[in-house]
C-alpha cells in the first residue's frame, strides 16, 4: 500500500486569462494579471440514490452539472473588462451599454504545495458577471476591497472537458504542454489539447 505524502496547499497567484474563440474553441493570446488575492472553484456533481428492496440500491450520477469560479482581484482594469465583458472605452471613459454579452474565457491560476511544488488550475471555457464597486470611506492606513467576479463555465471541446488540474508533483507533468490544453492558440495546440485528454486514467 502507497504511503500518503502529508502536504498542504496555500496561496494563490499567477493568474492568467485568454478570451475564447466560440467556434474555434482556440484562444489567440493570453494576459498574466496581478493583484489577485482569492480564488475560489465550486464543481457540482449532482447524485441521485435509488431505493429498492427498502434499502438504498444504486446512486446515479448526473455528472457536473455546474462548475463556477469566483475570483477577487485588487483591481479589475480596463483592459481585462474589454476582453471578459466586451466594454467600449471612449476618450478614457469605459462604456457599459445594456445588451452587455461577456466573452468566453479560459483561466488559469496556480497554488502552492508544503512540498514546494505547484497545483495548476485551468477553467476551460466560461462568463464571468460584472464586478461591483464596494469601496468605502479612508479613516487611517488604507483597507482596500478586493474586486470579485464569478464565472460560470461550461464544457469545451468534444471531449466536452471544463477543468484541468496539473500537478507539479505527478510524474510526467509538463507545464507547456498543460499549458497549451488550457490556451490553445491553434490547430496543433488542440491536437496536444486532445492528447492530453484522451490520456487513460489521466
């Protein structure tokens, strides 16, 4: 029997993001962002148990149902509300008209290991909603609110896959080729992109 390596993990940083081609499933570039002080991903596998025999017999799955991520940044700029939301900008002034539809994105962000090495978050495809403003009124050293949005991601691809998770301490982990899973830039990428999930026990 395996022993269990005790590790935990902490922290959350290199947050990235690349807008999502809807019909290409490709992303053109990425944009590394600073400031990101929470991040936070909530999966929801809805399971159904049946009854017979006046006990419990089998439990359904009804696979992942709902996949969302909620992120807090200290500041959400103009740049990055162009690419998820779609906002105009003019002479400076960023625009925000009532048909508003966000573009697809993908993201990734890292956490840290005890162990010293890395866990690698990839959300494949989703919207994230507005930010809201909540500041307040300065009494003493500054107490900014970070920005938070929420995502809501759906599957990507015709493996219809919605989160990739690498680990820098699994075998055969490469960070490029993980990389490239998340944001793939063309045809060849998504070739990797569907050797990497058609791995079997991956």
């Amino acid at each position: 029997m395996a022993d269990n390596k005790k590790v935990a993990k902490f922290g959350a940083s290199k947050f990235e993001y690349g807008v999502v081609d809807d019909e290409k499933n490709t992303v053109a570039e990425t944009r590394q962002i600073s400031g990101l002080s929470e991040v936070k991903v909530e999966l929801t596998n809805e399971l159904k148990t049946l009854a017979a025999d006046d006990s419990p017999y089998l439990v359904l799955s009804g696979g992942i149902t709902e996949a969302k991520e909620t992120i807090n940044l200290y500041d959400t700029d103009t740049k990055m509300k162009q690419d998820l939301f779609g906002i105009k900008v003019v002479k400076g002034v960023e625009i925000y008209e009532k048909d508003l539809t966000p573009n697809y994105v993908a993201t990734l962000f890292r956490t840290k290991m005890s162990n010293g090495k890395y866990v690698w978050v990839g959300m494949l495809k989703g919207m994230f909603s507005l930010p809201a403003l909540n500041t307040k009124a300065q009494d003493g050293a500054p107490d900014p609110e970070a920005d938070e949005i929420e995502g809501s991601f759906v599957p990507r691809g015709d493996q219809e896959l919605i989160l990739l998770i690498g680990r820098e301490d699994n075998e055969g982990f490469d960070f490029e080729t993980f990389h490239k899973a998340v944001f793939p830039k063309n045809d060849q990428d998504l070739e990797a992109f569907k050797e990497v999930s058609s791995v079997p026990g991956a």
